[in-house]
C-alpha cells in the first residue's frame, strides 16, 4: 500500500527541492518570534498513530510515546538517556537484599477525574497487572509477591527474588497509576495524574492534549497540544512547508534536506534505542549452522548502509548505546566478502537461495542493500514484502520465515535472545543463564557487566545481524523551546516545551 | 418502468447480499488477526489468544456472518476491535470528508470533461481541438497520487494558497470554508484526472451526435453546425455522460482511498487502509458494505434514469 507513495515522495523531494529554491526569493524572512505564550497551542506531526488508547492492554510505541509523563504517570520515570527518576513516587528505597521496594508518594496528587491519589490506588493498579495476563508487562512483573500499602503515603512492592529491570518496568504502562474503582473506557478517553489532560482523539487524524491546570508538579509550558498523525513522510514535510506544524518527529533521512533550516525549521537528530535488526531464524537450515551466519554478517558493510540511509550510527551487538551493557563489537563483524565466501565454502553453502520477510512499510532502501550485499558472496536473496498483521502472523507468532527485518524500539529488550521461544529461535543455555544472573543482580554495574558478556556471546554466535541503530531527526520550528530530542519513539514528554508567538 | 425499476431492485439486493459474502469470507482468509495487532511483539502467545477469546474471534463463522448481517437491517454495523466506538458512528463521521470529497471531485471532472469533450470534438482536425485532445490523454495517465503531490508542491508548498493536507476534524463542517478549503486539492486531484479520461467519451459521444442524421437535418435546415449541435446533438450526449459517470463513481471511490493517503484526510479511504493494516474486521467489512452499496445504488440510479431518459428503452418495452 505504500511503497508506490514513496517511490513517488522521492520523486517530489526533488522538485519540491527545486520549488522551494525559487519560491525563496523575493520572500523576506519571517520576524522571529520572541514572546513566550503560556496558552500557546503546540502542533506536532508524528507518523505512527495509536490504534486505540487503552495503554493497559495493547502494546506499542506509539501509545506510550504522547501517553505516558504526559497524561498518565507511574512511580518513577525515564529520562531521555534512560535513566530512571522518581516521578508520583517523591522518593524510593530498594531494601540491600533486592526484595523490598519502598515508595513514598507526593501529596496533593489528584486525578484529572477529580480523585485524590492514595497508595491505595497505586496497589490496586499495579496488582491488576500482575494478576491480570491480558495487560500489558504482566510477565515482566511475574516475580512480585506483594504490592501493600501500610500507610496512605507509602507503597511496598516485595520480590519473591530480586529483579534489576523492575524499577524499568514500572517506568512503562504496566507500572501507571490508575484511579481504584474508577469505570472510564480506556479505549477512548483517559484518567490520569498527568500535566495534560486527554482533550480529545480523532480516530486516524489527531490526539489533542489540554494543559492541566491542577497538576501536582511544574505546569506545562504550553495551554494545548495536537498531535497530528501522518504516515506519509512527505505529506508531513509538506505540512511542516504550509504552515500547519510547529514540530515534525521523525523526519525521515533523504527528505530531511527539505526542512533545514527552511522557514525556520531547525533539525534535531537524536538518539534512539531503534535496532534495525536482520533476524535470522536460528532454528532452519542453513541458518542453524553458524558459519552461515557469520558469512552473512561479513557480507554486510554497515557503515555504507549507514551512510545509505542517512542517518543512525552501526550497532553490532543486541546492546544498543543507550542501554546498560552496551559495549564496540565492532570487531566481531567487519565488513569481509572475502571471508564471508570462504565461510560459505566451508560450510557447503556456494549456491545458497535465502529469503527475506519484511513489513512494506519499511521502504526498499535496506533490502535492496543487502540483496547486493549477499549477491557478492553468491547468495541469491529474495524480498518478499508483506503487510505487519501478516508478518507477526507468519514470522512472529510461527517463525516461518528465513530472514526478517524489523525494528525493535523498545529500550532494554535483551531478554528476547535468552528466549528460545521468540521468533528468533536462538537458543543458548549460558546466554539464558547470565541473563537471569543480570537481572537477579542487586548491583547495577555489575548487572550490566553481566548483559554486557552474554551480548557479546550472542554477538559472536552471530546470531542475528544487527544493521544500525537508527537516529531519530526532529524538525522543531521557530519559537519551539525545550522539545526533547532522544528517546522519542518511546518518549515524548512535551510538558517542558514552551511555544513563542509574535 | 416500475416493472423495469422492481427488477433493477430486486439485481440490487441480490448484489448487495452476494457482495456481503464475499466481503466478510476474504476477509477471514488473511493471515493475521487485530488481537495479534492488540498483542504487538511483546505478546506471548497466552495473550493473544485471551485477547482473541475476549473479542469474540473464535466464534464460528456462520453465527459471526448472521450477527453481522442482522445488525445492518437495524443499521448497526457492529462495534471496532480495537477502539470499542460503533463502527456506524466512525462511519459517519468519516463521511463528513469522503463524500464532500466524491461530490467536488465529480463537479470538477464534469467541468473538465463537458466542455473541453465537447470542444475539441467540434475543433476536431484544428490545432486546439487536437491540442485538447493530447492533453486529456495525457493527463489520464497521471497516477492520481503523483498528481496530488504536484498540486501540493505548487499550491500548498511554493504558493502557499491551500493547506498541503489534513482536515478540520474539531470543527468539521461548522468552519464551512475551513473545511472546503482543505478539500479543494484533493478533489481537483482526482477531478482532473477522472475528468481526463471522461472527457474522451464525452469527445467521443459528440463526434457520435454530430453524425447522426437528426443533427444532419437540422443543419441542412439552416442551423450551423455547432447550433444543431447544441439544440439537438447534446441530449443524446448527456446520456452517454450519465452512464460513464455512473461508472465514474467506482474510480472515484478508488481514487479517494489514494488520494486521503496523500492529503491525510480522516476519510473512509483512509480508514480503510489503516484498519485492513490492523485487521479490524469488523469495521473493514462494514466500510467495504458502504463502498459497494454506495456504487451498486449509483448504478441502480444510473439505469433507472438511463430508461427514463432514453425513448429507444422505453419503446423496446
């Protein structure tokens, strides 16, 4: 459905390109505008657009991105560099054994319903998730024994063992404090702590946030929000173009040119945790046998496909940068055709036919790399494009499938190769082992120390490619302060952003 | 003619309830279902099928095809997947975009195609009646989508006159000039280019009336030819155009789906792409009933006044 739209965006970028250059004169620039409007409304177009609100039961970057920090809180929260901060919780304290989680709650937290927040409610939430195997981080919180309230002001969540992705998880939806007993539908409307509250969502068009004026913490710096969704890339630049937007995240790579430093446009590239990842199904031949792997790996030049794609930095390992246990393993995989073949060789694979699933909204870009890529070392790669529903169908849920590319948004995903069970099928008991060590370890350092070796075993193992950690570029428009710039796909906190009019 | 009329009608249903089947079976042969889409790549395999269970999905086919069709008789469509809203209240909502949009696409292409057809049939042999006829073919053959993305560079982009995309859904049709403004480009778009290709017939069907012995005669009594032509000839025109626009409707529906990608406008196409991508059955299978009831009933419409119209018809009776 959308491949022939890009093709054609292309294809408009350059004669937008050249429109714009003769647009340009005899235009004079527009007066910067200097004044900070506290009810300023902030227009930000974005691609991926919900499905539906209810956070509690459906997963997906899109809906934590404008929902959470923003309308709904937890006990603590990330930062743009993945550190976790206290949010509704003032402060907490993690008992020396790793059990016992203390949390004291702020005063004077209400919801947007009206209801005061009490510990009862954060227990009541968080136990629907641990009870309940619908929602979403249900298995991430599988090791809590109790969440108790001894006092108004005070929650205890207690480990049956200790677990160094808990205070992580609860930065996402399954640890958002939700009012007891309250009946709003989730699907369609929201009941926050947040500095925003939900205003109201236009299926397939646009989520509008108003400013909360009884919000607990620092006010929002702008009176209403609009979070415009649209999926073309080009259609969003043109947006960006006639006025109708403030801010345009992600701008996508080759049309980035479009928006720089036009009309007062200014890019922000930011880091992400996005891993553009070339699975490898682990469990069929000739994928099961290590060689072939690691020859497919070699036949990859990841800088140039970098430098194809625009934007992003090369990642090598299941560890991106931002998260703990990222380490170089650059080494494990240098670009070596010469390598690759004699693996090929080796292994008895000289005429090898391999395909690779992709969803179609991923463009051509990296497929058509890396079918060059495998034809240099004689393997004959096939693409077959498919739809998401059809990929997670296929590849996902039945591992049927050769090769695959996805990105993989989420932060602190490790977990996914010490799972045989994921479509990855790889399947290492040592990998398994010092992954549970890692999450089991009180230490923070020392957790990642531990991440940081069984990624490197994965890595070795070569048991997926992992093409580039993508970068995500903002284009924020004159008078826009403070807008966040890493993490966004995940994160997209815009209750510090303030909007100057003239 | 109501003999003709009840049989047309009697087609009508019997297409609408074939289309139904048609419509609600494909759909379940998908690979994928919206509560895998729910689930997302952090489901585990207990979830989804919980997710399943909860909608309903694994009831058997022929209790799912009944429910679904009783509900349209009491014109409940049923209720989204994934956003729990009726699927007849998004409908409507979404139509406030898509069917303003049909109706100035189809104006603009009947502006295109009437006179210009009609022109460069009459010139026909002359530089400009050549010219237009060039063009048209031309333009026919412009991919509704890469058109949309001129007219934006240069309307939206570089002039700066018209919004590049997006429709006022807050206020909808009560900012009437908000909402119409948004809508002129999408609707020039398909206009034009639909107007192309109906301008050949419109040319084709004059070139037709201007050799026919009735335009002939009144010519011979001492009209010119464009004046026999108009008083006599273009009747006979118009029913060819009410049939090719009948047919019209199905590519303007097709190019709607396109063209609400390309403005982002909060149409029925649009939703349609998004909710097949997510595989909201329930509500895909009622917005494809729409479309197909909507250009069946056009059909319908275009035959009825086709006989009304046309004496030959009439008389073959």
């Amino acid at each position: 459905m959308s491949f022939p739209i890009r093709r054609v965006a292309l294809l408009a970028a350059g004669l937008t390109a050249a429109l714009a250059l003769t647009a340009c004169t005899g235009q004079a620039p527009a007066p910067e505008p200097t004044e900070v409007d506290p009810d300023a409304t902030l227009r930000v177009g974005l691609v991926l657009e919900p499905t539906t609100l209810d956070i509690r039961r459906t997963s997906g970057a899109a809906l934590e991105q404008v929902l959470v920090d923003n309308v709904y809180e937890g006990l603590v929260t990330r930062t743009q560099d993945n550190e976790i901060v206290p949010a509704l919780a003032s402060e907490y304290e993690i008992s020396a054994d790793g059990l016992t989680y203390t949390f004291t709650l702020h005063e004077g937290v209400t919801f947007h319903g009206g209801g005061e927040l009490t510990a009862s409610d954060v227990v009541w939430s968080l136990n629907a998730v641990v009870e309940d195997a619908a929602y979403v981080g249900h298995d991430d919180l599988a090791g809590v024994a109790s969440v108790e309230a001894p006092d108004d002001r005070t929650v205890v969540i207690t480990l049956s063992e200790p677990n160094q992705n808990l205070l992580f998880t609860l930065t996402g939806p399954a640890g958002l404090v939700f009012d007891e007993g309250d009946e709003t539908d989730l699907k369609t409307s929201a009941n926050g702590t947040g500095p925003f509250t939900l205003e109201s969502w236009a299926q397939g068009d646009s989520i509008t946030f108003q400013r909360n004026e009884g919000y607990w913490g620092e006010p929002a710096g702008v009176g209403t929000v609009t979070f415009r969704y649209i999926p073309d890339f080009q259609a969003g630049i043109s947006a960006a173009l006639d006025g109708s937007l403030d801010v345009l995240t992600p701008v996508q790579a080759d049309l980035a040119s479009q928006l720089d430093g036009v009309n007062g446009f200014e890019l922000q590239r930011g880091r992400t945790t996005d891993k553009y990842v070339l699975a490898f199904n682990n469990a069929v031949a000739p994928l099961d046998d290590p060689r072939v792997r690691e020859a497919l790996r070699l036949a990859i030049d990841h800088d140039g496909l970098v430098e194809v794609i625009g934007a992003g930095e090369t990642q090598y390992g299941p560890i991106p940068s931002l998260d703990p246990g990222y380490e170089d393993l650059s080494e494990v995989a240098p670009f070596d055709p010469e390598r690759a073949r004699e693996l090929l060789a080796e292994a008895g694979q000289e005429n090898l036919q391999l395909q690779l699933t992709v969803p179609s909204f991923y463009g051509t870009a990296v497929s058509t790399f890396l079918v060059s890529a495998f034809n240099d070392i004689g393997v004959d790669l096939t693409v077959e494009p498919v739809e998401f529903s059809t990929w997670l169908n296929d590849v996902y849920t039945n591992g049927d499938y050769e090769l695959s590319m996805v990105n993989h948004v989420e932060p602190r995903d490790f977990g996914a190769w010490a799972n045989p069970d994921y479509y990855f099928h790889y399947d290492n008991p040592e990998v398994q082992e010092l992954y549970a060590a890692a999450l089991a370890e009180v230490d923070a350092d020392a957790s990642a120390d531990l991440l940081a070796e069984a990624a490197r075993i994965v890595a070795e193992d070569h048991a997926a490619d992992w093409l580039y950690t993508a970068e995500q570029i903002t284009a924020v428009g004159a008078g826009v302060e403070g807008f966040p710039t890493d993490s966004l796909n995940s994160r997209l906190d815009v209750s510090g952003v303030t909007l100057a009019t003239d | 003619m109501i003999r003709y009329a009840l049989t047309r009608l009697l087609l009508l249903a019997v297409g609408l309830a074939v289309a139904s089947a048609i419509i609600f079976l494909t759909l379940r042969v998908f690979p994928g279902d919206v509560a895998q889409m729910i689930a997302g790549t952090n489901g585990t395999p207990e979830q989804v099928a919980r997710i399943r269970e909860e909608l309903g999905l694994g009831r058997p086919l022929l209790t799912q095809y009944l429910e679904w069709i009783v509900g349209v008789f009491t014109g409940d469509l049923g209720t989204s997947f994934l956003t729990g809203t009726p699927v007849t209240a998004e409908l409507a909502d979404k139509a406030q975009v898509t069917v303003p949009l049909g109706i100035l696409a189809m104006l603009v292409a009947l502006l295109v195609a009437v006179p210009f057809g009609v022109l460069s049939a009459v010139r026909r042999g002359r530089a400009d009646g050549t010219a237009i006829s060039v063009i048209a073919q031309g333009v026919a053959a412009v991919p509704v989508v890469w058109a949309g993305m001129m007219l934006v560079v240069v309307f939206a982009v570089s002039l700066g006159w018209l919004p590049a995309q997006g429709f006022p859904t807050s206020t909808g049709w009560s900012t009437p000039w908000l909402a119409l403004r948004s809508l002129l480009l999408p609707a020039l778009t398909i206009g034009v280019v639909e107007g192309a290709m109906l301008l050949r017939f419109v040319r084709s069907a004059t070139l037709q009336a201007i050799g026919e012995d009735f335009v002939r005669t009144a010519a011979a009594k001492g009209l010119t030819r464009t004046q026999a032509l108009l008083r006599h000839g273009l009747p006979s025109v118009g029913l060819s155009i009410v049939t090719v626009l009948g047919l019209q409707v199905a590519g303007i529906v097709v190019g709607a789906v396109v063209i609400e990608q390309v403005f982002n406008l909060p149409g029925i196409g649009r939703m349609l792409v998004s909710d097949v991508g997510a595989r909201d059955l329930e509500k895909v299978q009622g917005e494809l009933l729409l479309l197909t009831a909507f250009v069946l009933v056009i059909g319908f419409v275009v035959d009825l006044l086709h006989h009304a119209i046309d004496p030959r018809q009439r008389e073959a009776e």
